[in-house]
C-alpha cells in the first residue's frame, strides 16, 4: 500500500466511530478475522489500498452496514398481507403443530 503507516483520515475515523462505543480489541479482532477470512498477502482479497479497513470494520461493527443496498428496495403492495391474512396462516401453523 501506499506506505507502513495508515493515512490520519483513517485513524482519526476509527477513534471517531468507535471510540466509547466499542473496546480496541474488538476492532483488532474484526481486522484480524477480516484478514485471516480472505485477505491475507498474496491472495486474491489481499487489501491494496487503505480503504479495505473501513469497509472490514464497517461491516463486522456496525450493524447492518454489510446488508447495506445502494438503494432502497421497491415497495410492492401485491406483497403486503393485512393483518387478518396473517392471523390466519399463524393458526393454520399451530393448528399443524399441534
């Protein structure tokens, strides 16, 4: 990468978003799971650029952040059940379990 030591931006994010909110060791534990996973060096995942860390820590700290969608999925109200269709089906489930 560009060199053994990260770029400030990256340090000053990490302390910003994770400071108070999580313990070091979890954000070494994510890195070190991240980089055994799949990015270790010369594999194919190995990080090439800094910006490997926010992605790997975003997704192993921040809920939901690596269920993210570049947008909001597309509301289909064929989909939507009202509730009574609902309270139907769970008693059909019971009743087949019981």
């Amino acid at each position: 990468m560009d060199g053994e030591e990260p770029p400030p931006n990256l340090m000053d994010w990490i302390g910003e978003t994770f400071e108070g909110v999580r313990p070091a060791r979890d954000v070494c534990n994510a890195l070190n799971a991240a980089w055994h996973r799949s990015a270790a060096p010369g594999k194919k995942n190995a990080p090439r650029k800094w910006n490997w860390f926010y992605t790997a820590l975003r997704n192993a700290l921040i809920p939901g952040a690596a269920a993210r969608l570049p947008e909001p999925p597309a509301a289909y109200p064929e989909n939507e059940a009202e509730l009574a269709a609902i309270s139907r089906g769970v008693q059909a489930i019971e009743l087949a379990d019981a």
